[in-house]
C-alpha cells in the first residue's frame, strides 16, 4: 500500500508539474503575443471636419493708390489740455517758490566738542582732499558732514570711501538749497 502511494504521489507531482508548465506558457503567450495583435501598424485618425467651423475666404481686391484712400484726420472732443495746463502751471508755480529739496548728506563726526569736530574736519582734509567737509554747531552739538546728494546711490561711492578712514560715516537726509 505504501508503495502505491509514493507511486500515486510521483504521478501527482508530474502531473503537477505539465499543468505548471501550461499556465507558464499561456500565460507567456498572453503578456506578449495578445498585445501584438491588438497592436495595428496604422496611426490613429479620426475625421473632424464635420466639427470644424466652415470660413469662407473673400478674394483679396486690388489695392488702390494709397493717395486716394486718405482717411479723415480724428479731431478729439473730450480733451482736458486746458485743466492739464492748469495744473502743470500750479505745480510749476509751487516749484520756482521752493528754496530747499530733501536729499543726503555724509556725517563724519557729532559730538558736544569743538575740538573733535575741528580734528575730524582736519583729517578728512588729509585723509580725502577730493571732498570738502563742513562744520555746523546745530545745538548743543557740532556736526561735520561732506557733499550734497540728492539720491542715496550718488552719495554711496563717497561714503564707502570715508568709511574707510571714519568708521562711524552715515549717510543723513538733510535739506540741500536750491540756487
């Protein structure tokens, strides 16, 4: 009985195994030959010209002489030139009264003591001859600045140079005079 069995099991397995090697195959056939077939060696195309817009193209006329087809000049009707000129001259007006224009000026020293401000005054004269420094007692302390600008970018090449020599160099706004 126990050698029928072991007979019967060796059977199972090669059985076992001709239906394993079947499904391997169909399913080989499956992944590449199916996919193939479905695969046709044609672009896909459609006919979309009962769903286009149908434009009909008017033959060009000859042009004529451009002298002859002068278009009329376009006079405007709702011009504000006079409330324009109003305002420009008021604003004119406002800026022949003024006397000063914000701008920037370069600090180089601030203190309560005379001494220092003339020292600082001293060796920036020294130290950059290029530019001219200026001593003003604004109570209770004395400033010495250098240059008029009127944009921080004109003032900034001047400040990085007495930056080098005066360490504590600012750029301050400050009302410059008009001439």
């Amino acid at each position: 009985m126990r050698k029928m069995n072991s007979e019967y099991s060796i059977q199972n397995r090669e059985w076992l195994w001709a239906i394993a090697k079947f499904c391997v195959l169909n399913s080989l056939l499956v992944i590449f030959w199916l996919p193939s077939l479905a695969q046709k060696n044609k672009p896909y195309s459609e006919d979309l010209s009962k769903l286009r817009p149908k434009i009909e193209v008017q033959p060009e006329t000859k042009k004529t002489d451009s002298a002859q087809s002068v278009k009329k000049e376009i006079v405007p009707t709702k011009m504000i030139n006079a409330k324009l000129d109003v305002v420009l001259d008021s604003i004119d007006r406002f800026n022949l009264t003024r006397k000063f224009i914000d701008g920037f000026t370069i600090q180089i020293y601030s203190g309560q003591k005379r001494d220092d401000a003339m020292s600082a005054m001293k060796k920036m004269q020294e130290e950059v001859s290029s530019l001219s420094a200026r001593l003003r007692y604004e109570q209770p302390k004395f400033r010495v600045t250098v240059g008029k600008y009127f944009t921080r970018l004109e003032a900034q090449s001047d400040l990085l140079l007495l930056k080098n020599v005066f360490s504590s160099a600012s750029l301050v706004p400050e009302k410059i005079p008009l001439k």
